[in-house]
C-alpha cells in the first residue's frame, strides 16, 4: 500500500486536466449544468453564435487551456519527485 500512493497522487493529478477538458467539452455542448451557473465551456459556446466579438470565447478558451497544461505539468513535477530513478545523490 505505500508504494501505491505516489501512483495514486501522480494519476490523479494529470486526470485533473482531462476532467476540466471533459466538463467544459460537456457544457459546450449545452449538456452541463443550467444557463445561470458560469462555466467555461458554456462561455465558449455564448461566444461562438457571437463570432464577431473575439474576447467573448477567447478567454475562456485559455483560461481552460491554461489550467489543463498547468495541472499536466504539475503531476509531470510530482511525478518526477516521487519517483526513485530520477534522484540524484548528492
């Protein structure tokens, strides 16, 4: 069981960034939670039928964007802390 954990810690970080890419792809297509709650994917989708206005969908989009990386990069430093090969002895 403890060697499990640093797996388990390190899979569940880079899920995080296919969770938000899957909700935000869900509410994009109308499919998530009610009109009134923000959410990203729905932000996306209100600024595509108003093409013209750029910064309507272009935000959110990075700001999804950024968070998927960002959470990716963070397991991929977990990941390389916990595990034994890639430490060096000093």
């Amino acid at each position: 069981m403890p060697n499990s954990i640093g797996a388990v810690i390190i899979v569940a970080t880079l899920d995080i960034g296919n969770q938000i890419l899957f909700f935000s792809t869900l509410s994009f297509l109308g499919l998530g939670t009610p009109p009134p709650t923000p959410e990203w994917g729905a932000m996306v989708s209100d600024g595509m039928d108003n093409f013209m206005q750029w910064w309507i969908c272009t935000f959110p989009g990075l700001a999804i964007l950024s968070m998927a990386i960002g959470a990716n990069f963070i397991g991929d430093g977990i990941r390389d802390l916990l595990d034994p090969k890639l430490r060096k002895e000093f």
